[in-house]
C-alpha cells in the first residue's frame, strides 16, 4: 500500500471520525487504519477537546496508555495533534477480535483534566492468505466414489472480513471439483469433490494447486499444492502367465528339484498386488510329492517320484492376493521313466528232480520275466550261463521254457544251479538274476563193475571150513538201492558137483569162503562165476570168473613103484661081470602125488654091500656102476635106497635094490642064496618069471600112465614120460622152466589132476558159516538126500586118490 493511498483513506475516516467526535462530549473517539506511519496526525485532539493550544505545554498535557506500557500515540503539544507513535498492527494488538480499540488518555495538570481518547484501529488487506503448510498431501483410493469430498485445509488471513479468505479456486483438472463452504463462525473452506473416478493403474499421482482468494481490494491470494495418491483399491485379480503350465520330470528326481515355476501378476500395488500361490486341486497322492512355494511358486519335489506308480499328475494352482481376488492354472506334469527297476524273474513251474534218461528237450520249467518300466527298459532278454546242458526258449510274452539241450547223467552232476539272467534293454541296462536248483533223479542204468576183469586165488590145500578165500568187490554209481551190490554165485558145476558144495559168497561184502576143505590133488583150479546184482528195478547185474588155484601142501610122501617097496616079490637086477664104469644098472621109480617141489624126488644110496661099487643119478634114479666090475666082486650086492621129496618138511621112502653080479643064469642057485635072506630058495625059473614079469610091469606102468595123461590132459606136460627113456621128464614140468639164472620163478603152474576117477572122492558139507549165501543153503536142501548120501561118506577117512 501506497502511502499516498493511506493518506486518501486517512482523510475519508477523518471525515467520518469528525462526525462522530461532535456527537461525543467528554470523550473523544477516532478511529485509524492500522499500519499509519509514525508521525501520521491522528485528530487535533486538542481541538477536539477545547482546549487552549497555548496552555497546552504549560499544562503538561501527556498521553497515558491504559496498562499498556507500549505508547503507540503522541501529542504534539505545539499543534495540539494526535500522532502515531509507532506502527499499530491490528493483529499483532488485537488478533482476532472483531474490533480492536486502542483507550488512551490525554492528561492536564493545573488543574488536572483527563480526557478519555478512544482510538479504533480499523482492519487494512495486508495480509494475503495462508495455507498451514505448503504441501497438502490426499490419498484417496482409487474406487472412491463420484461425489466423494474430501476437505482439504483452510486457508487463513490474519485480515479480518472482507480481507480475510473469501473463495478458494482450484486448478482446473479432470477429476475433481472444488466447493467453497462457510463455517459456522463465517470462515470459509473447500472440499474437493471427485467428479470423474480415479484409476491407480492409469495415473497414480496428482498434483493440484489450491488458491486462496480474500475480499480485500484489491484481494490477495496464497496457493497451495494437494498432492494426492491415488491409493490402490484391490481391483485386480492376479494373472498367470500361462493357462497350462507343462513340465516333465524324471523320476527319482531328488528332493528338492524344481520341477516348475508359475507365476503370477497381478496390477494391484502394494498387498493388492502380493500374490501368494497354494494348490488349489492336487491329489493326496501329489501332495505327498510336490509342494508349491507359497511366494516363489516354485513347485519342488519333496517325496519320491515313481513312474512305474504314476506317470502324470495334473494339479491346480490358484494365485491370490492380499485381500482375497483369486484366480487359477492347470499345471500338468509328466513322470518320465527312468530305467530304476530291474527285470524280475519269476519261476513257475519246476520238474524237480529230472529223470537222468530225460531226452534233450525236455521242459523242466517255466519262467515268467517282468519289467516295471516303460518302452525298451522293459524290453527283457533272458539268458543262462554256459556250460550246462540247459537251455531257455522263448514262448509266449515274456514266458521262457527251460529246457534240456543233452544227455544227463546223475553219477557225473546231480545238481545243477542254473542261473537265469535278465537284462533290459535301458540305458544304463538293468540285469537280475536267479538260481534255480535243479537234482537230477537217478534212474537205474549202471550196472555193478567188478574192479577186476579177472580174479584169481590160490587156496592153499587142507584148508580150514568156512575159511575166506578171496573176496570181489563190484561198483555201482547209481542211487541208493540202485546202487546197493549183492553178490551171489552163478550156479555151475565143477566135476558134476554144485560150485555152492565148493564156495560161497557173502552176499553183501563180496567175500568168498571155502565151503570145504580142498585138495590139491583133488582140484588144482577151478573156476567159479560171481554175479553181482544191483537191487533196481529192474536189477542190472554183472559178472565175473574167479579162478581159484589149490595150493599144494607136501602132504604125500614119495611112493615108490619099482622096486616093490613091501620086497615080497623077488626082484633082483642081473648086472654083467663085464659091466664097465657108467653102466646103466637099473633104476629106481617113485612117483608123488603132490606136486612142484613136493614132488621133486631125489634118490639117495642110504646103505649099499660094496659102497664104492654103484652109484644113483640123485633125481633120476638111475643106478650105475661107478667102476669096471671085478672078479673079486661079490656076487649078490643090495642097495638100500632113499627117496625123498623136496617139500618142507620133506617126506622120504626107501626100498631096498637086489643086484646079481653074474654073466648067466647058471648062477642062480647064488640067487637063492641072495634071496635066502627072505625067502630061503628059489629056482631059476621064478627068477625067469620074475623077470619077465618086471619087465611086462614096468611097460605097462608106463602105457597106461602115458594112456591117462594123455587122455585126461590137454597139455603134453607129462608128470612122468618115461622112466628110463626121458630121464629129464623126471623133473615136474614147472622145473622146466629153471630160467637161465638156475632160480625158479615165484608163480607156479598148476595143473589140474583130475581123473574120471575122482568121483569117487569124498565130499564133506558144512553147515554154511553164512547163511546169506542162498546158493549152499539150497543145495542142502533141495538134495538132501544127496547129502545124507555124502554125508555118509564123511568119516571114510581121507584117503588120497590115486593117481594112477
Ligand atoms: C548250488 O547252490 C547251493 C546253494 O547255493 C550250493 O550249496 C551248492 O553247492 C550249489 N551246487 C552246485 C553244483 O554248484
Ligand atoms: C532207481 O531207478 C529207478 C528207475 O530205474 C527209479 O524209478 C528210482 O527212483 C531209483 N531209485 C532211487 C532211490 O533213486
Ligand atoms: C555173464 O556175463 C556175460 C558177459 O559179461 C554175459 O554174456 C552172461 O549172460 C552173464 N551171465 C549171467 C548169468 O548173467
């Protein structure tokens, strides 16, 4: 404001003041604008008052401020002029009371006067309005309705009516609208109306500039700036960025995988706009599977994932956000199989045991192979191990057979443990396995063996009864009683006697004993059959020849067969006087039946009339003159001979050799006299006879033995060929075989010495010391009276058949 302006209004309420001082006696009112500038004439108050100017001084005229220590007006004592003294603010003096009046009082002395001087101190526009704060901050939401007010503050102005606030304008702007409004005290104040509907996804901030307008003229204004926020209301429901969500997810995937991730938008802010995740529709199967971050929407694997139990799983998921606006998606996920199970081999049928004569081919079992997985880790291949005789056939599905490829053969294998292998055909591959245990039952096709083609024994002569004499022994691999071996004897016959008379065998141990007591002479060797018999059915059986070889025991003594040994006869050898040295005399014959060295003689002079005259070939008899005979000789010589065989202990003979040293029989009468010793005298025609008579003997001894050899003997071998004529024949036939070392060899050849005589021999049974041994039992009884007929025989002794 102007000071030239001040002064024009000074001088209207001058104008005005006047008027009313003249109708106000005593007291003198005035009335001011505020804010005058120091010195400003108020009134001429003295004037006013009707007081002398002069006296003015004299009188001490002064001013007193009621209370107020402050001196806001002055009296110019030479004028008589009320001034202001210092600036009067209406409102820093009276603020807000509607009318501010300053009491001063102009006091005289000499007398003393007081006038009461009213001074009115009127409003001026100096002060513009004034918003509290600068910045007004609004939220307003943005689903606040049209219509919606929303006050904002009050602008103040210190001035008082007309120039206090008296309109507010709003910039201009798309939603909103202003209302002036009064209060009940007259102050004015806006509302923001909302006219056209907010949108925080548009425009989410606004800034508006509100202007206060007094009434002052001219008017002042003060502005202010409304920031409003648009405050999000929860208007939109959350948005999947997808409709389907597909995943595929291997099985056995681990704990903790992320099988997929949803997610959501949502165009709210702040908690509107939060959106949290959870399943919306899930099985319980894929609750226990899976589980969804409530923030991320990560959906993990938490349990595990078995193709082979499931291989999709579809699971809604729902969105939501802070205050509830939901909106959902499909999440599809596919299980991929993942070769984790290995085939499994089931075995349905099984012939167990197989027979061992089962043909190649034949089905001993079935087996059924199975896969969980999928495609080709479920494509199976089945195979065996090698070298066993088995083989697997695919049939139908995924069915094997199994099958025999060759011969079984229990006493080589009995059990076989066929693994079985199956394998897919995954990546890595997966591979079982299982055994099967397979017997293979015995059937009866190995007959007993014998662990000899042959078995020889030698029985030494004279044996015990019942005394064991060899023993056999037969295997059979088969099972069991398949292979349990009884042994038994074939039944023959040796010398037309049941070999059961002569042996028997113990049925389960294969030990052979002598029924009876042998003799050498008797029997040198037999043979007998030895059956050995599985107890099968049916039986298999085997057999075998056992040659039994009699041992010869010295038992017989030599027998001497020329000369006669009893000496009844007269036999008496004519020996030339002209008989040089080395002449063949005669001979001794003697014969044992025993055999080998047993029957090996030697001949020995034991005592002779002229020991210097005759000697004796020590094996072969022979009798020689050891020197020319001399005249002076005696004529009658006698030798006794010994004959000893070579056994041990040796057995021996002796017998006496009468000689005649003589040219003719003219000197038989000597005879006499030589025999006289016995028989007293003999003519010479018995001595013809004699002779004659020896001679006819000795040829026949010798037909016949040469006839008997010859026709009971195969072999040429002849005990004796000849007494005289083959003096080696002599030596038994195995001392034939004196190698070139001289000693004799350990085995001996035996030959068989049976004649068609020795039927006559006796048999002697024994009670059978086993009587397993069926073969002497039957006999016994079957011919009994046989036996009773042998047994008879029994006691006759045990006279030696002869071998002659
Ligand atoms: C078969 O397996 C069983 C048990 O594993 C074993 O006792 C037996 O000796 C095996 N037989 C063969 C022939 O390998
Ligand atoms: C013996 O063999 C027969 C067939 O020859 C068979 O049936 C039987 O079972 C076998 N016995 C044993 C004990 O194996
Ligand atoms: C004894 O064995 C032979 C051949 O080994 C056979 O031919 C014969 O029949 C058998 N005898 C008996 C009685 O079994």
């Amino acid at each position: 404001m102007t000071y030239q302006r001040t002064v024009v209004y000074t001088y209207i309420w001058l104008g005005l003041f006047i008027f009313i001082v003249q109708r106000a006696y005593g007291d003198v009112s005035y009335s001011i604008p505020e804010e005058l500038k120091r010195g400003t004439e108020i009134g001429n108050v003295a004037r006013d008052v009707g007081l002398d100017l002069k006296r003015l001084a004299a009188r001490k005229a002064r001013i007193d401020t009621e209370g107020n220590s402050r001196r806001y007006v002055d009296i110019n004592l030479r004028t008589g002029e009320l001034t202001v003294a210092e600036r009067m603010d209406r409102e820093e003096m009276c603020s807000e009371k509607l009318s501010c009046v300053l009491n001063i009082e102009l006091m005289l002395e000499n007398p003393l006067e007081l006038h009461r001087i009213v001074v009115e101190i009127q409003d001026i526009n100096d002060n513009s309005p004034i918003f509290p704060n600068a910045l007004i901050k609004l939220e307003i939401s943005e689903n606040a309705d049209k219509g919606a007010t929303f006050r904002v503050d009050d602008a103040h102005d210190a001035d008082m009516g007309l120039n206090s606030v008296q309109n507010y304008v709003l910039e201009k702007n798309e939603h909103f609208v202003l209302a002036v409004r009064t209060n009940d005290d007259g102050g004015k104040y806006s509302e923001l109306i909302l006219d056209k509907e907010l949108d925080r996804e548009e425009k989410d901030k606004m800034t508006l500039a509100l202007t206060a307008v007094d009434g002052g003229n001219p008017s002042t204004s003060g502005s202010v700036t409304i920031h409003i926020t648009v405050l999000d209301a929860n208007d939109n429901a959350p948005v999947f960025s997808q409709g389907l969500y597909k995943a595929s997810l291997p099985e056995n995937s681990p704990l903790g995988t992320v099988v997929i991730k949803v997610s959501a938008t949502d165009a709210d802010a702040g908690i509107n706009g939060d959106v949290t995740y959870e399943f919306s529709r899930i099985s319980e199967k894929a609750r226990k599977l899976f589980s969804l971050n409530q923030k991320s929407g990560e959906i993990v694997v938490i349990g595990p994932v078995d193709y082979e139990e499931e291989s999709k799983y579809e699971i809604r998921v729902q969105g939501k956000d802070g205050t509830g606006l939901t909106s959902d998606t499909k999440v599809s996920i596919e299980i991929v199989d993942v070769n984790d199970n290995a085939p499994v081999i089931f075995l349905k049928s099984l012939n167990n045991p197989v027979p061992e004569n089962a043909p190649p081919g034949t089905e001993v079992g079935i087996i059924n192979v199975q896969d969980r997985d999928s495609e080709s880790n479920r494509q199976i291949h089945c195979s065996i191990q090698q070298n066993v005789p088995f083989k697997l056939v695919p049939s139908i599905k995924n069915y094997f057979s199994l099958l025999t490829t060759g011969e079984l053969d229990r006493e080589l294998i009995t059990d076989y443990n066929i693994s079985i292998t199956a394998t897919d055909e995954g990546s890595p591959p997966l591979s079982s396995s299982k055994t099967v245990q397979l017997s293979v039952a015995d059937v009866n096709d190995n007959p007993p063996v014998f662990d000899k083609q042959v078995y020889i024994a030698h029985v030494t002569e004279n044996n015990s009864q019942g005394s064991s004499v060899s023993s056999v022994t037969a295997r059979d691999p088969d099972w069991r009683q398949n292979g349990t071996v009884f042994y038994s004897l074939l039944p023959g016959e040796v010398n037309g006697f049941p070999v059961s008379s002569l042996l028997s065998v113990n049925g389960d141990t294969g030990v052979i004993h002598a029924v009876r007591s042998f003799d050498y002479e008797q029997y040198k060797d037999f043979k007998v059959q030895v059956l050995a018999r599985d107890n099968g059915s049916p039986p298999l059986s085997s057999n075998v020849t056992m040659s039994i070889y009699v041992v010869d025991v010295n038992d017989n003594s030599p027998q001497i067969l020329y000369p006669s040994p009893d000496g009844s006869s007269l036999m008496t050898e004519l020996v030339p006087r002209a008989a040089q040295a080395g002449s063949l005399v005669s001979k001794v014959i003697a014969v044992d039946a025993d055999s080998g060295q047993n029957a090996w003689l030697s001949y020995n002079i034991v005592k002779a009339t002229d020991p210097g005259l005759f000697s004796i070939g020590v094996h072969s008899g022979e009798i020689r003159t050891q020197r020319d005979v001399l005249e002076s000789d005696v004529m009658k010589q006698n030798l006794i001979v010994s004959v000893k065989d070579n056994g041990q202990p040796s057995l021996s003979a002796t017998c006496t050799m009468y000689l005649l040293i003589s040219d003719n029989l003219a000197e038989v009468p000597d005879l006499r006299d030589m025999s006289s010793e016995d028989n007293g005298s003999k003519i010479t025609s018995y001595l013809i006879i004699a002779l004659v008579s020896v001679s006819t003997f000795f040829l026949t001894f010798i037909i016949i033995t040469l006839t008997v050899k010859l026709c009971n003997r195969r072999s040429p071998r002849l005990l004796f060929d000849g007494a005289v004529a083959i003096p080696s024949a002599y030596l038994p036939s195995n001392y034939a075989d004196v190698d070139a070392t001289g000693t004799l060899r350990s085995s001996y050849n035996y030959d068989a010495y049976l004649t068609t005589g020795s039927r006559t021999s006796d048999f002697k049974f024994i009670r059978s010391y086993n009587d397993g041994t069926l073969l002497a039992d039957d006999t016994l009884k079957k011919s009994s009276s046989t036996a009773e007929e042998l047994f008879g025989l029994v006691d006759d002794g045990r006279s030696l058949p002869q071998v002659t």
